[in-house]
C-alpha cells in the first residue's frame, strides 16, 4: 500500500479495473497500453506510468497480463477487509446509489443507512439496515464505519456532516453540491451533476 | 466564448460560481483568490490563474468583484438560451438525477425522458414528457436536444448511447459505469461512483 499516489492515478487504476473486469477469468490475455488507453482517452504513457507506479510493466510483444494487472490494482488500492459504508439520506438519489452499489462488483459494503424520516427507521432499505440519524455516533462506532456517501437535502448537508466526522467518518462522497468544509485527514469527493452538465454544454457550444 | 479552455478550468469555473451564487444580489461584494481557493482546496494560484483566462483580475485591497465574476464565468460558459437536455431512462436513478437537476438553479433544461416501459411511456415525470426510446431520433430532432443523461441500466448503456449519437446528441453524462466509446467531437463525461469509493477507500487506509 502506497499512500503516495496521486488521487488521478488511482482513480485511473481504478478504472483499468473495470475496464478489464470482464477478462478477469480469462488465462494468460494481455492488453497493449495503447489499447488501454484508447478505451479511456488517455495516452499510453500515461497509463504506462501509473502501472510502472504499482510495479508493472508490460512485455513488449504481449503488453500487460490482465490478470496480474487486475491483482496488483486490487493489491494496492484494495482494503483487504473492504469498506464498511454508510448511506446517509434515504431519499430517491440515496436508493437509487445503494442500488446501483449492490449489483457492482466492489469490496465496498454498505452495512447502515440512516435518515430522519420515522416511516424508514428500523426498516431494511434493499437489504440494509436503517437507522434514526440521531444513532449516528454510536452505530458508526459499533459497525466501524469509516466511509459515509451524503445524500441528504442541501439545507441538511452541512449539519450531517459535521455529525459524520464526529462520529468517526473519515471519507465522504458528496452527493448534495453543498460544499463542505472538512478538517485535514478527512477525504472528501464531490460529485456534482451540474458541474459535469456544465462542463458539457461548454464543450458542445460551436 | 473560448473553446479553447480546459475542461477541468471549465469544471472550476462553474465551481466557482455554484459557491458564490448565494451572493449574487450583493453590490460591491469582493471575495479574495485565496478565500475561493482555500473553500475548494485549490491553491490561490490556480484560482487567480482560471480567473485571468477568461480575462478576470483581482484589486488587491479586495480581491474580486463577486458579481462581475458570476457574471463573467456565465457570458464564458453558458449558452445564451440554455441547453436542451434528455433523461434517458427513467429508473430510480433517472428519477434521483431529474428531481435534482430542476430543483438546481441551472442553465440546463430537462425537456424530454425516455424508457422503454409502457408504463411510463407517455406520462410526465416531475413534470417532463417521457417518451418510447423508439421516438428518440424524432424527439431529440424536434425538440433541438443535444445533451444526453444516460441512465439505463448496464446492459442497455452502449446500444442507448448508439442511437443518442445517431439522433442528434453530442455530449453523454454516463451514469451506467459502462465504458463508451465515442467518436471525435462527442463530449462524454463518466460519473463513476464506485471509483469514487474506491479512491476515497484509498486515500482513508491507515
């Protein structure tokens, strides 16, 4: 485990992972890193200097071993143990990610869910527990949760928050494009749907 | 307006402004770079750098005009009238993303869903007509859409995504984490919340 790695180079380690995921029981298939590349639009020096970051190098007649290659990206940016999550805000975007989290294939494992809302307390929401947010500290405490995705209303985002990282959160996943002010050891990822809308109309204009 | 911007300046830029929005009916407002960049963890370089791009620079007794800067990233990155955009695919998530975006004071205008369930076919949800997937070429053709919010599921995500570019539609935010391959001049934006997880997992390891 490297600490020292970019945030980018794991997010695209991350990627070549599930890029590759499907020819993960295949034996002995190789990819060249400009194919690689060219699936994600990176350049192949790119992605031979992230691989060369874990440890890897291709064979210049074959590329890379898919299945070394998927080993060492889960070696290194894998958990052994995995994630214990927590999803906080069962609204429709709340279910809607806890879904979509439970068909992928990933070591993160969301194992409460909280919300104000009595009508979802002492529930099972697709599977998971749901909890009265004011059980937050303990429940996080007990269940070792270090991960929170934050789908609550904006007008609650930064009150949950603070509740969060003072129950013992360490990362966070923002889903509520209210910016969040977070201490320094605390990870915080934004993901703001308008930004990325933005982002696209700009690029699309003539 | 200058395509020649990076995306991930045009990604700051409308950052900027989301932050700054709630002070946009004060006169004579200033904020310092340094304030802008320590509530997005950038460093006051990169915001003076971004802000000078698009021919912006701070008093140095009191930083930047908040409204002429609102003002300005909007004439830099807004389409006049707007974009017309369609949801495609209207499962929890479609939903989720629909009921977000229209509460959001955004430049982006959801005018069309489509699914391929008769159930929703020809309905409205929260407020927009959902149509047959078959209708797409004709609807996004009529209705001048050219952004696409793809939320099918998985198995679905690349024959979609065919027919979206066959019918008009020149910038994709995926949804489905399924890798797309699109041709030059498309503008496709990934928004993969397992690698997002899996980064913070990362990043929060002891």
């Amino acid at each position: 485990m490297n600490t020292k790695l970019p945030p980018r180079t794991v997010e695209r380690l991350s990627k070549y992972r599930r890029l590759l995921d499907k020819y993960k029981d295949l034996e002995e298939a190789h990819i060249y890193s400009h194919k690689l590349a060219a699936l994600l639009n990176l350049t192949p020096e790119q992605v031979r200097r992230d691989l060369m970051l874990i440890g890897l190098t291709g064979n210049h007649r074959k590329g890379y071993n898919i299945k070394a290659l998927i080993g060492q990206i889960g070696t290194t940016i894998d958990r052994q143990e995995g994630h214990r999550v927590a999803l906080v805000g069962i609204g429709n975007l709340g279910k809607a990610v806890l879904g979509f989290i439970r068909k992928a294939n990933t070591k993160m494992d969301i194992v409460a869910a909280f919300d104000i809302d009595r009508n979802k307390v002492n529930t099972q929401v697709a599977g998971v527990a749901c909890y009265d947010i004011g059980a937050a500290a303990q429940i996080i405490s007990r269940e070792q949760i270090r991960i929170a995705i934050l789908t609550v209303p904006p007008e609650a985002a930064v009150n949950t928050a603070t509740l969060l990282l003072e129950s013992g959160i360490r990362g966070i996943l923002n889903f509520t494009s209210v910016h969040l002010d977070v201490p320094p050891g605390i990870y915080l990822k934004d993901y703001d749907i308008i930004t990325s809308l933005e982002e696209i109309g700009f690029f699309i204009m003539d």
